[in-house]
C-alpha cells in the first residue's frame, strides 16, 4: 500500500493517521504502577502478602493493589516451615472464602478423622496393648487415648515381657487386627515350635532307654525327653543306668541316638578304643 501524507489532504480527515488504540484486555493487563484501592486484600487478609509469591496474570501486581474481590491467578507458598508447599489460587478464592494450603487442609483433615471418639480409644478399648505403647513416630505428645485400634499411624512399641524388653515399630492396626506382638518373642516361640517333635517321635517315645538316662538338658534345664527330637543338637547330660556304674558324660541326644541307639555310650561302661598307632 502506497505511504499517504496526511498534510497533502488537509481537509480530508480519513487520511489522518489515527492515534494507537488498547485493547480493553491490554488496559486491564498493563504493567503498573497500580492505584491502592479503597479496601485491599491485604486489609481483609493480612497473611496474603506472607504467602504470595507472584501474580501470574498481571506479574508485579502486588496484594495490596488489589481488591479482596480480583480475579487475578497467584502463586501462593505456604508460610509454615515445616511444609513451604506452592500452589496456583484466584485471589479472591484466599480472601474472601479464606482457602489456604491444600496440603495442611489435608493434614488437618486427616488427624481430625483419626482422632477416636469418646469410648473409642486404644487405651479404653485394647487398655493391655496400649500399656506396651512408647511414642507416636511424627506426632509428640500423642498418647493412646489419641489413637484409633485400627490406626495405620506408626508407632513404638516395647515388649512386657522382663527378659526381653524389645523396641520396635508397627501401626495399631496391625497389632489389634493381626493379634501381632513382639516380633523377637515370635521369632523365639517359631524357633522353639520348630524343634519339638511331633506326637509320637520323641526321645521319650523313640528311643525310652535313653530316655531313662537323661539327666537335663544343659541349656534349658526345663525341657524333658518328651519334649526333645531323637536328632536334636541341644547339649544333654547322661548318668549310666547299669547298677553300681557312676558314669556320666554329655552328648547330644542325635549323637546318642545314631546306629540304633547305641552311640557315644558311656565312657565308663564303654571306654573308647585306643588305634594301633598309639603307645
């Protein structure tokens, strides 16, 4: 298009050159300074301006430039320092209906439901549980009576029992729903299931001429030949059944039960064999 002067068509307006024009959206979006309104939201919520950020629809306008009421989109940083969380919110959403940090809503939220009601509670409900409990891990202070049964906060635990006294951790859930305890003591109760014998196949029963010569079991002095497997490793003594024979020796029940009973006799009666090449 052909550049027209303006001065060569004096008396004809179209040909003036027209001034530039903003766009409703640009006016409303231009970069300040900003007027104060009347009321900010700042007024309204002073903690606004500890937690903004930045504007993201007009970047540089400030909380306090504008009104409770703006439509404008911020980005938003919780101020407790134990969270610092960021998230996008229209300003009039945090000053007028006061929405904060979705983060600790939900963390408020979530202790508010796990708080038992009256009657409710660990130590009301599972009183002999909860004498074993020590701390909720993450929530000082908190004791039984702030606890549901079935409550999947971790938690420290100690063992009653006075040779044990174990520390470990694990959710009411899991110890109300599951009947769990200490897990040492579980082990020690497998451990001790695993080497009794079956009905019918212990020394008592397999071997009863041995049996009549066991004296105790060295380790545990509680156990009986009914108690112990022909082929257990526990350390036994012996005393000699023949009349006028004051042996005695220790063994294992499966070394005295190898070759039909007949191993590692007593070393009195049975006094073992010299090689030939010894003097």
């Amino acid at each position: 298009m052909p550049y027209c002067d303006a001065a060569a068509f004096p008396g004809d307006s179209s040909h003036r050159p027209r001034s530039p024009q903003r766009s409703p959206r640009a006016r409303s979006c231009g970069r300040g300074p900003w007027p104060a309104p009347a009321v900010s939201a700042v007024d309204v919520a002073p903690h606004l301006e500890e937690e903004f950020v930045v504007n993201l629809t007009n970047p540089g306008k400030a909380p306090d430039r504008m009104p409770p009421g703006c439509n404008d989109v911020c980005l938003w940083r919780c101020r407790k320092p134990d969270c610092g969380y960021e998230w996008k919110a229209v300003l009039n959403s945090r000053a007028l209906t006061g929405r904060g940090c979705r983060r600790c809503g939900y963390a408020r939220v979530g202790a508010a439901n796990s708080r038992p009601g009256p009657g409710g509670s660990l130590a009301e409900v599972n009183p002999t549980i909860a004498e074993e409990l020590i701390e909720v891990v993450g929530h000082p202070g908190w004791t039984a009576f702030d606890l549901l049964p079935t409550s999947n906060k971790t938690c420290q635990w100690r063992c009653p029992e006075p040779h044990c006294r174990f520390e470990y951790p694990a959710p009411p859930k899991r110890r109300t729903g599951q009947s769990s305890g200490c897990p040492r003591c579980a082990r020690r109760r497998s451990v001790a299931a695993r080497v009794r014998p079956r009905p019918g196949k212990s020394l008592q029963d397999v071997h009863p001429a041995l049996a009549d010569e066991l004296v105790e079991v060295i380790d545990e002095p509680n156990l009986t030949a009914k108690e112990l497997r022909p082929s257990s490793t526990k350390l036994c003594r012996w005393a000699c059944s023949k009349p006028g024979c004051l042996g005695r020796w220790d063994a294992t029940p499966d070394q005295r039960s190898r070759r039909g009973g007949t191993g590692k006799r007593c070393p009195e009666c049975h006094p073992p064999r010299k090689s030939p090449t010894q003097p």
